[in-house]
C-alpha cells in the first residue's frame, strides 16, 4: 500500500513537472523598462536605430549574441548577422533567417527583430527555446539589403524602393538589380526582367550583386551545418517553397508542403489569419534565381520564403499597428519549422522506434502482471 | 505469506512499469506526424551544379532586352482555389465589385476563393468563381458567384465581369455618406492630401475616406488593365486635390500608385474622380504617368 502510494504521488509529481516545462510561456507582469522595450517593436525602424539595436543585443547577453559582418553592399556597407545560441565546445547545427532583402518590406526586419528579442526573451524560461539554443544557433540577418533599405527610408518618394542600389550598365541608366533573382539557381530563366529598369532585373549575371554574393558565400561555408532557411518578405500572406521554375520539383516537397502547412496552421491559430502554402509557380507566380531556391540547391532541406501581412490593402505600407500581431503570428509559423527541423535532426527515428519497443516490452510486461 | 509477497511484488511492478511508461516517452519523443521516407533528400554535400536543369524549349537567349517568361499552360477545368489563376481572376472580380458598388465608405476586398473553373471559350477565357468577398469598413462578409471573360488574342479590352453577391452590402453607410457629402461639397474649403497611407502605414482620421474613394476609383484602372498574367493593387495615394463640385458631384484629382504583383511594378496613375451619393463613384479620366523623368507621356484617356 505505501508503494502504491508513493508511486502515485511521484506520477503526479512527474506529470506536473513536464506540463510547465514543456513549451509553456511564462506570463510575468512587464516591468517599467520591458515595456518601453514592448513599445520598440511596435514601430518601424531605420537603419542606424537596427545597427544600434544589434549592438544592444550583444551588450545585454555577452554570452549568447555575437555579430558577423560578412559581406558588403555596393555602397560599401556592412552586412551583419546576429549569432545566437548557447555556447558550446563542439560544431553546432544552424537556422538561417534574413529580413529585407527587398527594401520596401519594412514589416520583415521589423519581424527579424522581434524573432531575435523573443527566444532571448524566452530562452532562460521555456524549456524548448532553451533546448534549441543548446542544440543550434540562429544566424539572423535583420536587414539584408542595407543600401535599398536605407534608400526607402530617404523620403516618401522612395519608400517603394525594392532593389539593391548598384547602378545599370551597357547604357542603362536605371538603378538597382532584384536581389531575390540574382542568385546562382536557374538564374535568368523565368519570371525576371533583362531590363535595368525593371523591378525583377536579374542583373548582368548571377551573383553580380556583392549583397547575393554574401548570404552565397556564408551559405556556401556552412552548408553542411544549417538544417533550415528563412527568408522573410511581404506582401501576400504565403508560404512558399522550392522551387521558382514550374518544371523542376524539390525532391522532399511533400515533407516541404507538410511543414509548411503546419506552419500556416499555426500562424492562424493566433490571429485567424490565412497564410497559403505552396511552390511559387503554384501560389504566387514563377520566378528563378531566389535565395530560397539556391538554399534548397545546395542541400539545405527545408527552404520557405515567409510572405507577411497583408493581402494588398496597405501592401508594403502595413501600419504600425499591425506590426505586432504580423509578427506574433510569423513567430508561431517559423516556430514551428524550426521545431519540426530541431527534433527531426535531435530526436530521430531511431529513438522513436527504440521507445515504441519499450512501451510494447512494458505494455506486455503490464499486462502478464495483471493476468498472474 | 506467499500471497501477500506476491500481490507485493505485482503492485510494485505496475507502479514502476507506470512511472517508466509515463517517463520514456517524454524523454524521447519524435514528431508523432512526420513520417520518415527513405531518400527524402539529397545527399548533404550534393555535387549537383546550380543551373543543370534542362533548359526549356521556350527560353530564347538574345541579347534584346525583354520579359523572360515560360510561356504559361492555361488552366482549364476546375481550378485549385489556392492556386494563382483562380487568385487572380478573384481579384479582377473584386475590382469590379468595387466599380459597382464602391464609396468613401465602402470598399470591398477578397476574403477566399471556393472553387473555380476556367475554359476556352472561342477565343476567350471564361472563369466561374465561387468566393466570399469582404466589405473591410464594416467588417461585413458575403458569398458571390461571378463568372469573367478574358478577350483573347492582341486586343487590350477589358475583362467582362459578371457577379452576385449576398449579404456582402449588408452595411448602412448612407448616414456616415451624406454626411460626409455635405461636409464637402461646399466650395469654400478644398481638401488635399499626400501620401496615404505614410511610410508607417499611417493616416489621419478625415483621410480614410479620400484613401477609400482613391482605392474605388483606382479600381476602375486596375479591373480595365487587368489579364490572367496580372495581379492589381492600389499600394498608396501619393496626392489628392478637391476641385469645385460640379453638378452636385464632389470632384477630385488623384495621383495613385498601383503595385502590380506579378512585375513588381508601381504604376503611376492620374485620375478625375466624381461621387455623390446618388450617383456612385464615376471615373471621367485618367493618365498613365511615366515612369522615368525623361520618357514621353503617353496621351490621355478619358472616359
């Protein structure tokens, strides 16, 4: 009888231990200094304010936030990232994730700063932000395409500026190349534009643009390493996966369209907001020479363009007000791959075979007991 | 005492087989959903080189400057409503919804696509549609039926839309619209504006409804060039100015810019917008305005 009682209080014990560590978020009362930091991430912000903030970043935790500078823009500006996680002694497995690389979708940096305040606000406390940062470390990169970015800051005349600001050539005098068609994947094969005015001009070559050359290079030296890539861009409200071309299908689709309808299942689960999942060419329209494709090429299996808040009511102009909500929804989505990604490389199926086994042992050896 | 021993024994052993049972399969937990497939990617460290794709038939490679494009299958038969053909018919339906029935205080944007369908029809496409359309200044939503002919061949004709919508007008705008009416439509206080929304998405307050009548005039533009290979929506308006009423209709000069998805482009556009409540919005003309500085204007369109 004391055995029994025992083994019931332990069982309750147990299962109140893994209820509150498992995913659960904490709901403390927001001192006076968080919430003016609450209040920074419902607005927009320009360059110098995001260069300064990754600096913050850094300062308030030494031990899980460094910097990166790894590339230069064509007006010779940095390309930072943020690498965050906890440290380690061995290799460790990476997410990737870069906000504008077209200018004029101010609510994506908006989103990479969010992301990067929430799992360091969430890592001390949540048992599963804290077991991906043991495991992987996030390379974020808030602002992909600074020259464009600050360009569309200028005034209101730029503001739906979407290129890089490299100049045109052989003639033409039109600025910028669409970065999102410069990279080495099926480039200047369809959807783009060979004129320099145009929004999808795919530049004079692939990889002419030195911001496409970076994020390749960094990809190219840690391929082996990142179990997932994030791209962020607005507007439309979809999730996208590889391929661009019509004709050429990415051998893990399905496990592609399965994540990532998961992830749009989620992101409604906050807000009730639809986000449609699918190949570019199915959902949106075909394109060639994207990140997200040249992710996929080089090995990279799990490769989704996140498109934000809204359907073309304010398109690229999202109003501050929205900024929240769009990245409280875009976090659960992306969560939700990195989850799936994270356990698919942590937990594999040999142990999920391994405890199917036990639980068949224990379950007969249960029942023999109760027949005896 | 063998009894007591052994009813011992067995309760023991349940209590750990329970208390190991309920800790195994949290400690070591896979994704209960993904099912794991043999080959589901390709190898790490893949040789595979970057554009080794079999080139298509349909891409040329000269050195004029041009569109790439892979010439597009049309889709015929039922359409996937997640999918972009359907996508873009549905927004042609709800520019037209917006011609007929728009105001300063009614504007109408697509909710979701049910089901569609397409086929040739002589030269033509025909789509049928089934959507909810929503009414965003009063949050209310309606099912429409809509059936749309694309002309084919070289003509740049509008499309042809046909629709039925219920429950989708529900909302009473006509006090909040005379209102607004008779508030200017006195000649002594011309209203203007620019860029609304601002950089932030921002506006103030007695700027939505010149937002909203900007989007429903634009809407007259965006349905008349609209074609399957085109994706229409009205990204800002970068000015306005109130002229004298005339008639007993309020007019107004707009400057919009139009974002069309599928180039990317943002189209400048000119337009003289009339309204009343009596007679609706009604769009007397417009101009295509360039893109470049030193390119020509093309001729004025008035309507």
């Amino acid at each position: 009888m004391m055995m029994l009682g025992l083994g019931s209080v332990g069982l309750v014990l147990l299962s109140l231990a893994v209820q509150s560590g498992h995913g659960a978020q904490d709901s403390a009362v927001w001192s006076r200094e968080e919430t003016t930091e609450r209040n920074y991430y419902t607005r927009y912000h320009n360059m110098s304010e995001i260069t300064a903030w990754m600096e913050q970043m850094k300062r308030e935790n030494p031990d899980v936030v460094s910097s990166m500078v790894y590339g230069q823009t064509y007006e010779r500006r940095n390309i930072t990232l943020l690498k965050i996680g906890l440290s380690s002694t061995v290799r460790k497995k990476a997410i990737w994730m870069d906000c504008g690389i077209h200018a004029r979708e101010w609510i994506a940096p908006a989103f990479c700063q969010y992301f990067v305040r929430e799992i360091l606000r969430t890592y001390k406390t949540d048992t599963k932000v804290n077991e991906m940062m043991k495991n992987l470390d996030f390379y974020i990169t808030p602002v992909l395409n600074v020259d464009g970015y600050i360009y569309s800051w200028h005034n209101e005349s730029t503001r739906l500026w979407r290129k890089s600001r490299s100049p045109g050539t052989g003639g033409c005098t039109c600025y910028g190349t669409d970065l999102n068609r410069n990279f080495y994947a099926n480039w200047g094969m369809v959807g783009v534009s060979t004129d320099c005015c145009s929004e999808t001009y795919c530049g004079t070559k692939a990889l002419s643009e030195s911001e496409a050359w970076a994020v390749t290079d960094m990809l190219g030296k840690m391929r082996e390493d990142i179990l997932a890539f994030l791209t962020i861009h607005s507007y439309s409200q979809l999730i996208l996966v590889p391929y661009g071309h019509p004709n050429i299908s990415a051998p893990n689709y399905d496990e592609l369209m399965e994540v990532g309808l998961g992830a749009a299942k989620a992101i409604k689960a906050v807000h009730g907001m639809d986000y449609t999942v699918g190949t570019s060419p199915d959902v949106l329209y075909a394109n060639s020479g994207s990140s997200r494709d040249f992710a996929r090429l080089i090995g990279i299996p799990l490769s989704f363009t996140f498109e934000l808040r809204d359907k073309g009511e304010h398109g690229f102009e999202l109003p501050e007000d929205q900024i929240q909500p769009t990245c409280e929804e875009a976090y659960a989505g992306a969560q939700h791959i990195i989850t799936y990604t994270h356990d698919k490389a942590f937990y594999s199926y040999a142990a999920t075979v391994t405890a199917t086994l036990w639980t068949t042992l224990l379950a007969a050896w249960v029942s023999s007991a109760i027949l005896l | 005492m063998d009894g007591l021993l052994f009813s011992d024994l067995t309760v023991w052993s349940m209590d750990w087989t329970l208390l190991i049972l309920l800790v195994v399969p949290t400690v070591v937990h896979g994704n209960p959903t993904v099912t794991v497939r043999t080959g589901s990617g390709p190898p790490v460290g893949s040789n595979q080189h970057p554009n080794s794709v079999p080139l298509s038939e349909d891409t040329q490679t000269t050195t004029e400057v041009r569109e790439v494009v892979v010439e597009e299958v049309m889709m015929t038969g039922m359409l996937n409503p997640s999918h972009y053909p359907a996508r873009r018919a549905a927004t042609v339906v709800q520019h037209y919804l917006n011609t007929r029935y728009g105001s300063p205080y009614r504007w109408i944007f697509l909710s979701k696509v049910h089901s569609g369908s397409a086929e040739d029809v002589a030269e033509m496409r025909k789509y049928q549609l089934e959507l909810t359309m929503q009414e965003i200044i009063s949050n209310v939503s309606g099912q429409c039926s809509a059936e749309l002919l694309f002309p084919g061949g070289e003509g740049q004709s509008a499309p042809q839309v046909q629709a039925s919508c219920e429950g989708l007008l529900q909302s009473n705008t006509t006090a909040q619209e005379e209102a607004f009416y008779q508030q200017h439509r006195a000649s002594n206080n011309m209203v203007s504006g620019n860029d609304i929304p601002d950089s932030y998405g921002h506006m103030e307050p007695n700027m939505k409804p010149f937002w909203h009548l900007g989007g429903v005039a634009s809407s007259f533009i965006m349905l008349r060039e609209s074609n399957e290979s085109t994706l229409y929506n009205m990204a800002q308006v970068a000015n306005f100015t109130q002229l004298e009423t005339e008639k007993d209709q309020l007019r107004v000069n707009y400057h919009v810019l139009l974002h069309e998805m599928i180039s990317q482009e943002i189209i400048h556009w000119k337009l003289l917008v009339t309204w009343s409540p009596e007679q609706g919005v009604q769009v007397l003309q417009t101009e295509l305005q360039p893109k470049c500085h030193n390119c020509e204007a093309p001729p004025n369109t008035t309507n």
